[in-house]
C-alpha cells in the first residue's frame, strides 16, 4: 500500500494558468482538508523546455513514494513526463497526448486564458520541445488516474484512452475539456486517488 500523499504538484493546461478553475478547486480543497499537504501549482512558462525543467528542479527534494501530481490538458503531458521519471502518482484531467501535433496552429502571439491582456509568443521551437519530453509506455501505469470525456471539443478521446491502456480510467459519456462538473462529480474521485495526509 503507498504511503499518503504528502506532496501535491498541479500543472495547467495551454494559455492557462494557476487561476484556472480546476487548480483553485483543488488548491482550496487541499486549504481546507489538507493543511499538512504540500502544494505547488506554478505559472508554467511557454517553453515546455523550461516548463519541465522549473518543475524538476522545484519537485527535486520531494519524496517520490509520497508526491502526486495532477495535470490538465497540456498539463496532463507533462504529469506523464513528471510520473514516467519519478513513477508517482498522476491524475490526467483530459491529457493532452499529441501536443507537438496539436499545438502547431497555435505558433504565434497568444493570449492568457484568465487575462486576455497577458501575451506570449508560442515560438516553433516550442513543437520540438515537446517532441523531446515524450514518455514511452509508463513503468507503473497502475499508479495514473485519468478522467477523460467523449465530449471533449478539444482533444479526441480515443486517442487519450488508448495512450493509458493499462491505468485507471473514468470515461465520461458527455463532459467538456474543461470537465466543468469537476468539483461536484470528480473531485472527490482525484483526492481518493490521491490519498492526501
């Protein structure tokens, strides 16, 4: 049996950040039932590079038996990334599975998601960044939990159910990329999974 998760990582989707909806939910669950919890949940930079590389060196102390991590979306690939090397606990909100692929269209000037008047520039090089984090088949596949809807507007959910064959998946009949039911119908399925302190 895992220890209880002492240590919880949130990573948001593309254009997002930690005012998304789901992170605040989460992060005032774990205020409010967790206070022993660490909890982390970073504005990720453009560069996936750089992304990843500010989450390793902020998790590098943490203890790999007891952390988790939740990612929604593009968050959702980089938590792959995140529990392929460290073979945590990963919940997938709607992973991204395809983001080099996915995320061509959007090379250019973006905007923030929660402030419309915050731009970033989403540079080509970005694309072979996220080729580069790619995870193979994960070693403990038991140890991920994906919510994944068929009605998702953004990403197919054939493909991000047959990239978790081997995990524990709850497939939604309906639903929405932003899972909008989150805090009524999953959330206490996320920290179930989780098994916070």
């Amino acid at each position: 049996m895992d220890p209880q998760t002492t240590h919880l990582l949130y990573l948001h989707g593309f254009r997002s950040s930690p005012r998304s909806t789901k992170a605040r939910i989460v992060a005032d669950r774990v205020a409010r039932r967790h206070p022993n919890l660490q909890w982390w949940c970073p504005q990720l930079p453009p560069s996936p590079h750089d992304a990843i590389d500010m989450v390793m060196k902020g998790i590098a102390h943490w203890p790999r038996k007891s952390m988790a991590v939740i990612g929604s979306s593009l968050g959702g690939y980089y938590a792959t990334y995140v529990a392929g090397m460290t073979r945590c606990r990963a919940v997938l909100l709607n992973p991204a599975v395809h983001p080099a692929r996915d995320l061509m269209r959007y090379i250019g000037d973006q905007t923030a998601w929660h402030d419309p008047a915050e731009h970033f520039y989403f540079r080509p090089e970005y694309i072979h960044e996220l080729r580069a984090m790619e995870v193979g088949p994960l070693t403990r596949p038991e140890r991920v939990f994906a919510i994944i809807a068929k009605g998702d507007e953004a990403l197919d959910w054939h493909e991000m159910s047959a990239r978790y064959p081997d995990s524990n998946i709850k497939l939604l009949e309906g639903g929405d990329h932003a899972l909008s039911d989150f805090e009524k119908a999953h959330l206490d399925d996320v920290m179930a999974f989780i098994n916070p302190v």
